[in-house]
C-alpha cells in the first residue's frame, strides 16, 4: 500500500471513530430529551367500579368509570426555568377529570357543583428533560406563575403551591409523567397525585403491548389516612351511629399501580391502577368511596405505540421513536466504531507485515 493509500485508509478510520463519538455524545443526548411542547391525551376506563353517591348518601356499586388526562407543555416556563436552574427542564400542566360520564365537559356556569366531576386534579410539574425525575421549583416572586403546584379546582386561588411545613403538599417529587431514557430493570420512585408522595415502584417483567416490548413496573402504595383541610362529615347512620345527625369519618386510600414502560425512550405505553378508598370510623372501614381498576383503553395503548390519528397525530408513536433513538445511540456509533477500528487495524497489519512481502506486494 503506498503512502497515499495509507494516507486515505487512516483518514476514513478517523472519520468512522469520530462519527461513532459525535452519535454516541452529542447526536443521542440532543435527541433524548422530552419534547417542551409536548401534548398528550389518554382515556382510562374503570368498568363495575364501587363508588360513594353523595346525592343518594350511598355507596353506589357496578358504575363505570372514564378518567380522560390531558398533558400539555409550557415552552416558554420551560425555558425560563432552564436558564434560571442552569440544566434543561421540562414544564406540564395536566389534568385529570373522572367521572361516570365518557365524553364528560365541565358545566359553563361553575355554581352548577351538582354536575361538577367524580374526581378532578390539576398539576403543575417540572422535570428534568433527561431523566423525567420531578425538579422544584417555588419562584419567590408571588406574580411569577411558573411555579408546580396542585388543586382539585379550576380556580386559580386555590392552587397549593410547594411548602415544606405542610401535610397537604410538599412539592412534586420522583418520576410524574415519564422514566428516564433507558429505563433500567431497578427500583425507581413513582409520584402518587392522591397522597402526593413518592413510593418505590419496582421492575417486575418484560413484555410485549401490540408487539412493542415493555419493561412492567409495579408499585404499592400503603393504606393510609388522608390529610383533609376541614373534618369530613357524614349522617351517623352511615356508619351505624344511628342516634347522631353527623359524625366525623377519616378518608382512606390504598392503590397497587402498574405501568408498561418502552425502555428506551421511557415513555408510558399503558398504565392501569387498583384503588380502594373508603370512611373510616374510629380506625375501622364503613363505607367504600371509591373501588375501580382502572386502566388505559385500547386506543390509547395503540396509539402509544404506533401513533395518533387526526387532531392526535403527533401524539404517541414510541415504536418508531424508540427505533429511531436506539440507531443513534447505539446501532451508529457501534458500526461507525467497528468499521474505524478495522480500517485503522488494516493500515497497522500492512505496515507490520515482513518487508520482503510488502516489496513483493507492490512489485
């Protein structure tokens, strides 16, 4: 081989080692970030659920129940958060409506309470773009709305913003909405909106959702009580204190959570959860209040995996996402590495060879 064949074998096994590192450390951790603007809808049904009517002051049991989630990415707070935290955040406000009513819409007058939600919940978070892991963020500043917060109203005034002191909400904490690009087979710590705490969610199996694989994730959170900003009241009678108007019941709640995880991505194909919550009367349980196992509908676990439709076309499609983010970090810069190194390994084998054979070679 002569010294500019040499020269040019050398050149391309630079070139191919490079373009495995630029893959491997910029090309992967540029495109592995949630996407800021960011909008997601899934439906969960809870069919023969167990609830508590207040209208009827009775548990009410074979109810089927919808819970429709919105998420929704705040571009601008991302930004402003990112620079102020030095490191790339992601900002979503979601909600959570639940009810008996599939395509349930909000009343137009709000003093309607009668035709108000089973269950509403909205949220502010903030998260690490990489990891998915809940980041606090409380601006000092009481006109800077950036802040993560929670309430269970549409007024703005009753949003719980961050506070260390209080039982009632502390600050986001754990994973929320997503586990990290490259999910591992480990324990990891799962936000609960109910008792707004993290607990363990454990790796349990792998499998496969409409042939995308999965990692499964269990999580238990323990029965408890609920802290309440003001005694929760019901008739005597409904809990056999037959000669009392009212009394004073604690709310309990308990839920085995389970989520089906595209690993690479980290991104929440299905999930589905078992809650059991009920009133308490000195210590023992009385009534159910809510019963359901609750889980993602078929459409929206297809559409997870292969894509959105019509006004959710962006929406989902972590099969090809995955495909796509698995070749740059790891199927590229594997190649790009292999042919590099063999092509440098070629020029070293030539140059090594006895000089005899080189001679003979070239004549």
């Amino acid at each position: 081989m002569g010294n500019r064949s040499r020269a040019l074998v050398i050149a391309l096994g630079i070139f191919f080692i490079g373009v495995a590192a630029l893959s491997k450390f910029y090309a992967y951790p540029t495109l592995a970030v949630a996407p800021a603007d960011q909008v997601a809808h899934t439906l969960s049904t809870g069919p023969g659920a167990t609830i508590f009517s207040v209208k009827d002051l009775a548990e009410k049991p074979g109810v089927d129940l919808w819970a429709r989630r919105t998420v929704r990415g705040d571009v601008a707070a991302a930004d402003k958060i990112s620079k102020a935290l030095n490191r790339k955040v992601v900002v979503f406000d979601t909600a959570v409506v639940t009810d008996d009513e599939k395509d349930y819409t909000f009343p137009d007058d709000a003093t309607q309470t009668d035709k108000l939600p089973l269950s509403f919940v909205q949220e502010r978070v903030v998260l690490d773009a990489h990891t998915g892991e809940a980041v606090r963020w409380n601006p000092s500043d009481p006109a800077d709305n950036s802040g993560e917060y929670i309430s269970n109203s549409l007024k703005p005034e009753d949003r719980l913003k961050p506070d260390k002191d209080s039982e009632f909400f502390k600050g986001h904490e754990g994973l929320v909405l997503k586990f990290p690009f490259g999910t591992e087979k480990k324990t990891y710590k799962f936000w609960d909106t109910t008792t707004r705490k993290a607990y363990p969610i454990q790796f349990k199996s792998e499998t496969k959702l409409d042939g995308l694989p999965v990692y499964v994730f269990e999580q238990k959170v323990p029965k408890q009580d609920l802290p309440q900003a003001k005694p929760l009241e019901v008739p005597g009678s409904l809990v056999g204190q037959q000669g009392k108007d009212s009394v004073v019941v604690q709310r309990t709640y308990e839920n085995t959570r389970t989520l089906w995880i595209e690993p690479v991505t980290g991104a929440i194909i299905k999930g589905q959860e078992e809650q059991l919550a009920t009133f308490a009367y000195n210590g023992q349980d009385k009534v159910t209040a809510t019963k359901v196992k609750i889980y993602y509908d078929d459409d929206t676990v297809k559409k997870n995996v292969e894509g959105g439709k019509g006004d959710e076309k962006k929406e989902g499609g972590y099969k090809a996402k995955a495909a796509q983010l698995h070749l740059i970090g790891f199927w590229v810069p594997l190649i790009s590495l292999i042919i590099g190194l063999l092509l440098l390994a070629l020029v070293v084998y030539l140059q090594l060879r006895p000089r005899g054979t080189r001679r003979a070679e070239e004549a």
